[in-house]
C-alpha cells in the first residue's frame, strides 16, 4: 500500500494556476512582448473571469490597442471588461479607479459625469488609494477645472506622501495657471523623492524652455540623463549613458578647438545607414526602402522587474533633450549650419536604443534630419544653397531613421507617412504616391495622410484628384478642410473653394485649440493616472511649432492633429437607434465641427481665414477680404503670414499709410523667432524705398537684419537697395 500523500495545489498564493498565469503575462509585458501578454492574459482571463486582477490588467493592455483593433473599439472593450470585474467585486477601489480612466479616455456624452462618479466611488472604497487621487485630478485639469484638481493633488499627497509622480503632475497643473515658482518647488520636491523620475527632469526642463531659460533647460535636461542611467543600466544589461558621455565630451573638445587644429569625434549619421558606435545598432538602407538591421546589445532587455516603463521614461527624456538641441540650433563644433546635429543624433540613437518601440523618438530624429537638411531655417543661408553636405544626404538620413524606426515598430503609421516624406524628398515620386495611398486605405482616418497625398497629387498637377483626397479628410481636421479649398481655388473653381472655405468657418472663426490640450488620455501600470498623461498633455503640441509648425513636417509627424489621437466623438455615433438623414446629417455635421474644434490650431484656423482672404481678393470681394484678414489677425496675433498678407492688400487698395499701420501692427505683435518677421521688415522697407522715403527704409533694413541675421533674402534686398543709393562701400 502506498502510503504516500499527494500533494494537492493550493487554492491560493503564489502556486495557485491563476496567480501563476498572471505572473507569466506581467513578465512578458515587462519583457516588452506585451502581445503575448495580453494572449496569455486573455486565457487566464477565461480560465478566471472572478480573478480582478486578471480582469484589470487585462482591460490595460486591451485599452492601450496593443492588438490593433482600433482605440475606438480597445475602450469599448477594456471598458466591458472592468465592468464584468466590478460585478464580480464591486468593491474593489482599483477596479472602480479603471473604469473611471476608461470612461474619461473614451467620452461621448454624459462621459465625464460617469467618470467623476466612478472615481468619487474608488477613493470612498479606500481613501488611501493615491493613484484614483492622481487620476481623478489629472482628468480635472483636462477640463481646466484648476482650483478642483489641485484639492485632489493636495489629497493624493496626503494618501501617500513619497510619491514623485503626483509632485510631477501637480507642477505641471500650476504650469497651466502660470504659477511658476510653485512648480518649480514642485519639480525640486519630485526629483528629490526619486531623482531617477524622468518624466519630473523632462516637464521641468521643458517648462523653463518654453520660459526662455536655456541654460537652466540644458542643465536640467543634463541633470535628468545623470540621475536615470544607473536606473536604466540595470535593466538594458549594459552600460548606459556611454554614448551620451562620448558625445558631450567631443562637444567640449569641439568647443576648445572651433579652428578644426584637433577634430572631436562625434558620432554621425551616415547617408545609408544609421550611427554606429560601440552597442548602436546599424541600418543598411536601399533606394527601394529594403534595409538590413543589426539589433545592438542594448535593444535587447536582460533586466527584470516593473522597469520597462523606465526605459521608456528615459528614452522619452533624451528625445526631448535632442529636440531641445535641434530647436537651439546653436552649434556645438566649427561646422556652419548642422554644428548641433551631432550631439542630437547622438541623444536620438541613445534613446531609441533604450526603448526601440518608442515611436516618437524615431518620428522626432526623421523630424530634426529634415530640420538639418534645410539648414535649420527656412530663411536662412541654406535657402541659398551654401551647403557643405550633398543636395539628397539629409533626405538619405531622414529614409535611413524611418525604415529603422519601422523595423522596429513595424506598421507605424506615423513612420510610413515619413517614410513617405523622405522618398519624395529624394524624388521618387511614384514610390511616395504608392506610400501615401496605401496609407490611406490602411487608415482612412488618418486626415495626415490624405493632406500630404493631396499636396503630392496637387504638385503633379491632378488638382481634381488632389481636391479629393483633402476632402477625404476634411471632417478630422481643419488644414484638410483648407488645402482642399486652396487646391479648388487654384484649379479656377472659385465657388467650390468658397464653399469650403465656409464650411470651415465656424471652427477657424472660433480660434481652434488655445495654449493647452484638453484631452485625457492614457494611464500608466501603476496608477490611474500617470505622469506620462500629464507630459503628454503639457507637451502634445509644443514641438509641433518648435521646428518649423508647418502642417505636413509637424502635426503630420508628431501626431498633434486628428490622425493619431484618440478619437474623442466616435462615441456619439454608436448609439443602436435608426435616426431620420436629416438628423443623422445633423450628428455627422456637429462631429465633424467637434473634431477640427478639438485638433486646429490658432495657426491653422489663421491660415484657413487667410487663405480664404486672398480668395475674396482675387474675386474682387475687397471689403469681404478686409474682414476675413481682421479676423485671422484676431484668432492668431502672431503670425506672421497675416500681416505680411493684409499689409500688401492694404497698399494695393488703401494706399501706403493702410499697409504702414498693418507692418506696424505686425511686428509689434507676430512671435519675434517666426521666419516671417523678416519678410515682414523686408516688404516695410521695400515699400518705402519704393515710396521715397530712403531714410525709414534704412533704419527698417537695418532693424530687420538685426533681429533676422540669418535672412538672406533680407541682406539681398539690403544689399540692392544701399547699391542703388552708392552706398555699397559703407
């Protein structure tokens, strides 16, 4: 007789089958294999549909879109998951926190008082439940409700008093109401409860930026690699940061030796292939977009634990510092124009090698290739040609980072557009046509994609083709709305641009989005409502006017538009009742006016007015033109194009005094850094030169080449015009 026992499986702890299943899932998700996660998740989900913490973490990764079926449809979903978790335990605090956040994501109608109710609940449940705190005041100042969200930071301090995130995401709140002094107390008290906290580095680096503070933002941004390499080290299972020292040490040796007697090796990116240096991965690039990628050491992680949201942290925080280097510009060796490029490619590489599914750092490095191949400003000396680099090397660079950022993120959408961009930067226009076309039927949302395929067939002169596809995307966004009016109006069809400049008019009129985002989207795996969501949304649009703002290079590449955010009134159209058309009409009209209210921009609605001004110009219509040129200045005083554009209507139709008052008006007000306060000077100038006044035209040359050194069409007229006074010698 055997008389030994078996061993039967415990019911609970840590060998139970369904605790042993989700730890399997956590693993691979900390691996960066979040698929399979959220396979496994998905039949332990089935296996135990009463485990909560089964249903929770499922409802994350499904919400993220990890499978790609969609965010739409993701948040339906995950939202039905946490909904069957709250039947099984409807006291679960955690449960009720993520189906608030779930709620505030997804919107729609009567949304945001469910999700202030789901989590007035969570914190009832357990009032020491920080992270429900965390979330619910992020939402609240997603909704400019300031003095509430800071009450609830003020809670969630209370709830746990070490936390780095909340001290983060309040500073960022006290951003928003220009309280700098208390979010800088607010950064200092979150690097120093946890110096390794990238997104705190990051946010206040960028806020002193965005206030004019560049060496404080560089040392801070300094600061910030220092404190997270070691974090890092760990869990790439090599040594981080070395590349970055390699490279602020050329930039020091560069800066002692600007005469080239001593050349600082820094790393660069070659033409057809990506940078190369101790553990970077290397990029073979062809013409035809086929590559050979060698993966480095440091993308594969060896590291464990709960850190892969570090990596990203840290790989965002070195995106943002070489952005930061990119929109500086000021050079860092003896090299005229692209002297910056070095130190930036070298940030770019270091943090996509820490986190290679960053998207938006490879979005951000094709950005500042493009930035280096203009030489950095669109009225600089690059404008004249005075490069030193071959006429494609910056579009070969820019092709090598998109079909490596796609090797690694295969099917980004935002790299296909880029990959896009580059080939027809290089000229192959065929092959940037079939890009952007099978973008398009691939998301045929994206309104990016149909904006640049539209630009493309509108410069291969199918203006009816390119009215089209910008009408393809005109419901998602508002420079959709406005190239297709522009292409109609080139193509002679007055009364169809005009249409669409109307249909326009109500969101251009009403000055778009304004100095924040209002969406919510987002959550991290450790709370309801992470710092990342709170960057985000201090961040979203702020490098999209930091390089140059036009639409295609910017929002098309960033994301800052409606093709890759989440869209906020999907939701409205999914009710189950069959409406009459007219009312249904109605519902499509009132989305589509919500959707270009939620994504336009001042610059965007500015340029929507503009353009239609110079419509109504062209048709005669001079009163109508008039006030469609006030109401773009009154929507967007600082840009630029408005006043060059009135002031030269101004002179054609009122005389020289009328477009006085108008250059006037716009250099007092226009952003002194936009390119198009040169022109601005320049056509002052030239119109009173042209009117006699040789002496107002001296001193607005020499006003205007003083704030624009770089403006070379500026310095030619300067130049012409003291030619044609004698006064070249002086």
């Amino acid at each position: 007789r055997d008389n030994r026992r078996r061993r039967r499986p415990r019911a609970h702890g840590p060998h139970a089958p369904d605790v042993n299943l989700h730890w399997r899932a956590k693993n691979l998700e900390r691996a960066g294999d979040r698929l399979g996660a959220l396979r496994l998740l998905t039949t332990a989900l089935e296996l135990y549909p009463t485990n909560a913490h089964i249903g929770v973490s499922a409802a994350r990764l499904v919400a993220e879109n990890v499978d790609g079926r969609g965010v739409s449809t993701a948040l339906d979903d995950a939202l039905a998951i946490a909904e069957r978790c709250a039947e099984h335990d409807p006291n679960n605090a955690v449960v009720a926190n993520l189906r608030a956040t779930l709620e505030a994501r997804r919107g729609g109608k009567g949304a945001a008082a469910r999700a202030r109710a789901l989590f007035a609940r969570s914190v009832e449940l357990d009032p020491a439940h920080a992270a429900a705190y965390h979330a619910w005041a992020v939402f609240e100042r997603s909704k400019g409700r300031i003095a509430k969200s800071r009450r609830l930071f003020r809670e969630c301090r209370v709830a746990d008093p070490t936390r780095a995130a909340t001290s983060q995401a309040w500073a960022l709140l006290e951003v928003d109401a220009r309280n700098f002094a208390e979010a800088r107390r607010l950064f200092q008290d979150a690097v120093a409860m946890d110096a390794s906290h990238a997104p705190s580095w990051q946010a206040w680096a960028d806020m002193e930026r965005r206030l004019g503070n560049v060496g404080k933002a560089e040392r801070l941004f300094r600061r910030g690699e220092e404190a997270t390499r070691d974090a890092a080290r760990g869990i790439t299972g090599a040594a981080s940061g070395t590349r970055v020292r390699r490279a602020r040490e050329a930039d020091a040796a560069a800066k002692r030796d600007l005469g080239g007697a001593r050349r600082a090796k820094g790393p660069e990116l070659d033409a057809s292939a990506s940078a190369t240096l101790a553990s970077s991965g290397e990029v073979f690039t062809h013409r035809d977009g086929s590559g050979d990628v060698r993966t480095s050491r440091r993308s594969r992680l060896g590291g464990g634990g709960g850190s892969r949201a570090k990596l990203r942290a840290r790989s965002s925080l070195l995106c943002s510092w070489a952005s930061f280097e990119v929109a500086r510009g000021s050079p860092t060796s003896g090299r005229r124009g692209d002297g910056y490029m070095p130190l930036a490619r070298t940030l770019f590489r270091e943090a996509v090698d820490t986190c290679p599914e960053n998207a938006q750092a490879w979005t951000q490095w094709w950005k500042a290739e493009a930035i280096a191949s203009r030489g950095g400003s669109g009225v600089g000396l690059g404008g004249l040609g005075f490069r030193l680099n071959p006429p494609n090397a910056g579009a070969e660079r820019q092709l090598a980072v998109a079909n490596e950022g796609l090797a690694r993120c295969p099917g980004n959408e935002r790299l296909r557009h880029a990959r896009a961009l580059s080939l027809k930067s290089l000229g192959d226009t065929d092959g940037a046509r079939r890009e952007l076309e099978a973008l398009a039927r691939d998301f045929p949302a994206n309104a990016h994609a149909a904006h640049s395929l539209g630009l493309l067939l509108q410069e291969l002169g199918e203006f009816d083709a390119a009215v089209k596809a910008f009408e393809s995307g005109k419901d998602a966004s508002l420079p959709c709305l406005t190239a297709a009016a522009a292409a109609a109006s080139h193509s002679g069809d007055v009364a169809r641009a005009r249409g669409l400049f109307m249909e326009g008019s109500a969101v251009a009129s009403s000055g778009g989005r304004r100095g924040r985002s209002a969406g919510f989207s987002g959550f991290g795996s450790n709370d309801g409502g992470s710092s990342t969501l709170s960057l985000d949304s201090f961040d979203s649009h702020a490098f999209g006017g930091v390089f140059d703002g036009s639409f295609v290079d910017a929002a098309a590449v960033d994301g800052a538009g409606a093709a890759y955010a989440s869209p906020g009134s999907s939701s409205s159209s999914r009710g189950g009742g069959v409406s009459s058309s007219s009312s249904a009409q109605l519902s499509s009209s009132a989305a589509s006016y919500g959707e270009r209210m939620r994504t336009a921009t001042r610059r965007d609605c500015a340029a929507h007015l503009r353009l239609w001004a110079l419509l109504e110009k062209r048709d005669g219509a001079e009163t109508v033109a008039r006030t469609l040129f006030q109401r773009a200045a009154d929507v967007d005083p600082t840009d630029g194009a408005t006043w060059l554009q009135w002031g030269q209507f101004e002179r054609r139709v009122s005389g020289a005094a009328a477009a006085r008052a108008r250059f006037d008006a716009g250099l007092a007000k226009c952003d002194p850094s936009d390119p198009r306060a040169a022109y601005l000077y320049q056509a002052w100038a030239t119109m009173e030169a042209a009117e006699g006044d040789d002496a107002a035209a001296t001193d607005l040359f020499a006003n205007g080449t003083a704030a624009h050194p770089r403006a070379a069409t500026l310095w030619l007229e300067r130049g012409l015009f003291e030619a044609s006074r004698g006064d070249a010698a002086s």
